[in-house]
C-alpha cells in the first residue's frame, strides 16, 4: 500500500498554517518536480528539502497529490494573473501568452506528466481536475464573461465551450510538441474565438 494511501485520510486540525514555511514546501516541491517528476517524489523528500517535518506536510496535505497540485495551482495563480485591460482581445492575448509562457518552461513538462498520470489513475485524476484544471478554467471563463457582459463575445456561446476551445489547441500542442507555444498560436486562437457568431466562424 502506498503512503498517499495510508495517509488518505483529512488532515487533522492544528494550529493554523505559517505563510513561510507553506511558500517553502511549495516551492521545495516544484523544484524537486523539475529534478526527478512527479512518480519519483515523494513527502519524505519533500520534508527533507524544506526543512519542515514530515508530520507538518501530513497535517496540511493528506496526500503526495494534494501538496504537489496546490504548488502547481499556486505557481500558475502567481505567474498567469488575469488581466482586466477592459477589452477582451487584450485580455485574452495577455492570459494566453502568459500561460503558453509557463509551458515553454519546465512548468510545461511537469503539467504534461500530471495529465499523463491522471490518464491511468482516476482519484488522481478526478483531484487533478478539482484543484487544478477547475481553477485555470474558472479564471479563463472570468475573461470570456466580461467579454460576453460587453458584446464582445457573441451570448450564444457556453463558457465552457469557449473555454474547450482555447485550452484544448494548447494542451495539444504541449502534449504532442509538434508545433510551438508562440505569440502567433496565441492570436491565432484569440481570432479564432472573437470571430464566432451564432456558433459559426466567421470566414473574411
């Protein structure tokens, strides 16, 4: 039995998370990510690296899975911010390149394993897409409604439909790497949103 098994179980109370210590085991984690990837760390390695015991990680992260997606959730909420410039085009381009941004980096290669891993494990990859996916689709769809609130997305679209069709060209590209991350994918896709109407692209 695994230890993320064992210690499956919510974490006990105690007395409230120190902002410090967190942001240091947060970003031990992603650092021992980009090392040795997701199937070779483990807490142990984690409390060693950061300098905090064993018991701390257990008590605010029931499982190897929940520290590794709050560090990764944290990283993207840090680094890809959502813009309000008060047009959607702006804001989408600035999200999108931001995001295609992160991937290039190791970010990129850690976030393709975690999609790979919840291909095969599906606790996994039901948290994988409550703690993460969720959140990166809500701050998109908080872009796409302002544009939607200002005409500037046509209301017949769904949300999640729009935002299907900005993340699924990056998670291909990412996933199968023929084709770059670039500024021209990120316009090409920001067009491709702001030319439906009705549900039909637009051809000029």
């Amino acid at each position: 039995m695994s230890q993320d098994r064992i210690h499956s179980q919510k974490p006990s109370p105690g007395r409230p998370r120190s902002q410090e210590v967190t942001n240091a085991i947060l970003s031990t984690t992603i650092r021992l990510m980009e090392q040795h990837g997701y199937k070779k760390l483990s807490m142990e390695s984690i409390a060693k690296a950061s300098g905090a015991g064993k018991q701390t990680l257990y008590r605010w992260w029931p499982t190897k899975a929940a520290l590794v997606l709050e560090a990764m959730k944290s990283q993207c909420e840090l680094e890809i911010p959502v813009p309000d410039h008060g047009t959607v085009r702006q804001d989408l381009s600035e999200y999108i390149q931001n995001t295609c941004n992160l991937l290039n980096g190791p970010t990129g290669k850690m976030i393709a394993a975690l999609i790979v891993e919840s291909q095969f494990d599906e606790d996994f990859s039901q948290m994988f897409h409550k703690e993460f996916i969720s959140s990166r689709r809500e701050a998109l769809a908080s872009i796409l409604q302002k544009g939607v609130e200002r005409g500037e997305i046509h209301s017949s679209q769904t949300l999640d439909f729009l935002a299907d069709l900005c993340y699924g060209p990056i998670w291909y590209r990412l996933l199968n790497r023929h084709a770059p991350l670039d500024e021209t994918f990120t316009q090409e896709i920001v067009t491709t949103i702001l030319s439906l109407k009705n549900g039909k692209v637009c051809m000029k």
